[in-house]
C-alpha cells in the first residue's frame, strides 16, 4: 500500500479512476489467467458506461476469490453500400462488431505488441459479445493532453505509440482518430481499445504517414504471418476476405517500412 501511495504522489494521479481497494492500476490479470477468469468468473454487478455509441456495459466479475471489472459489448452490425462518418471518410460494407475486439486483441498476441487488454467471446443467456478486462486507473489520450501531462519517459511513450499506429493501419481502424481510444495508466504504460469498427475489406492503408518508425520485433512477428495462422487464430471472428485483405495491408507495411530504412537508414526508422 505504501508503495502505491508513493507512485501516485510521484505520478500526480488526481486524474486516475476510483479503484476497488484489491486493484492495482493497470491490468489485474494478463495472459491464460485473464483469460480463463473472464470466461468463466460469475457477473456480479453491471454499470452502463454512458459513452460511445455501442452500448457497451462495464461487469463486475468474481470466481469467488477474485473480483474485478471487464467491458461487455455486443454490437454486431453491418451496412452495404457507403458509410458517411461525421468529420469526413466513407466506408464501403462497414462492419461495427464484437468479434472485431477479439480479432484484434488474438492479433496483438501473434504481433507481441502487448497494447490490447485480454479479450474473448462469452454468451449470457442468447447473447453473445466480446469480454474485456478493465484497465484500472487510466486515463484517455485526450484527457492527457487536455491535462497537459507529459511522460516521464519520452523514448518508451514514442516507441509505445508507434506500436499503436501500426496495429491501427494494420486493422485498418476507422475509428483510430478518436484518441479516447488510447488509455494510459499512471505508469505511463499505453493500451489499444475500441476496434469494433476495425478489419475492413480495405487492402490500403489508411495512412502510410502515420507510419515512421517500427519495432524490429514487430516487423519479423508481421513477416511470420501467413493465410494458415490468421485462419486458425482469426478466423472464428474474421470472415475470409477480412484476412486477404488484412494480408495485403501486412505486405504494404513490411513494404513501407523498407523503403523507409533505404530513405533514412536503419538507426533513424527501426528501434
């Protein structure tokens, strides 16, 4: 206890969230035991979130010894034809789906980016929605720059947010501009949510601008990517042309980013 008081006088956290007293900040489980905990620990308590447009709910969960907090969302809609969005873009046969946070959360484990809370499918009654664990204590990237923070350690949020763009130009994101979606949590650690409206039949990326440097382990988890893997892994919640298409914007990444490090050099474009 003395040493979270201590990292929150450090970190200045009047902005983080009220935590129930047994949480850390951050994310109480990771990996198989998140995972495992949110398919099967009993709901306790539902909260309407109040923001977004999806409707989603925030669960309270206990397996009995363990109680903690998860996003529950069971959007699941498609228009054919061309989507206008506020602010400008038009999406031809957009997609806004649960499935879609699963897809990205099993992605983000073949990529090792780490930025994507644990995340799986889960059926109450006759509805099934994707079930995600809360991240406690975190702010948005709005109110961050709303609140004028800087981090304290400018090369590891750099390198953070270059493994956010390319997981949003990857996914093909089209909601990656709403910077609510990137949380940061007092430790400055960032994470990746809200890609519901992701995994279009697009095979170009949205914006090659956003894309100046990579993470080397990143490139070579992309280049292992095959048809096999992204079925076996993806294709419960992707349907076929989502994963060609999801492909073809993986080879115009690896592309980009080779011609970036011929244009400026390895040193100044891999990290």
């Amino acid at each position: 206890m003395r040493r979270r008081l201590a990292a929150a006088t450090l970190l200045g956290l009047a902005w983080a969230l009220p935590l129930p007293a047994q949480e850390p900040f951050g994310l109480p489980l990771k990996g198989e035991d998140a995972e495992k905990f949110l398919r099967t620990a009993d709901v306790v308590r539902k909260k309407a979130l109040g923001i977004g447009i999806t409707h989603s709910e925030q669960y309270t969960l206990s397996d009995g010894s363990r109680t903690h907090r998860a996003v529950w969302k069971t959007i699941d809609e498609f228009k054919r034809g061309a989507t206008s969005f506020e602010g400008g873009g038009v999406v031809i046969d957009f997609a806004d789906s649960y499935k879609h946070e699963i897809a990205a959360y099993e992605l983000d484990k073949l990529l090792g980016t780490d930025l994507v809370p644990p995340t799986v499918e889960r059926t109450f009654g006759r509805t099934t929605g994707s079930l995600q664990m809360w991240v406690e204590g975190a702010m948005t990237e709005a109110d961050r720059k709303q609140k004028k923070l800087a981090p304290p350690d400018p090369q590891a949020w750099n390198e953070q947010m270059y493994k956010v763009r390319l997981l949003h130009q990857l996914t093909y994101d089209t909601d990656a501009r709403n910077i609510r979606n990137v949380l940061i949590d007092p430790a400055f650690r960032i994470y990746a949510i809200d890609f519901s409206r992701s995994f279009t039949g697009y095979a170009d990326l949205r914006s090659e601008k956003e894309l100046t440097r990579f993470s080397r382990p990143a490139l070579e988890a992309l280049k292992a990517l095959d048809r096999p893997t992204l079925d076996a892994r993806l294709g419960h919640w992707l349907g076929g042309p989502q994963i060609a298409a999801l492909l073809k914007r993986r080879d115009k990444i690896l592309a980009l980013a080779a011609r970036r490090v011929a244009e400026s050099g390895e040193a100044a474009v891999l990290y």
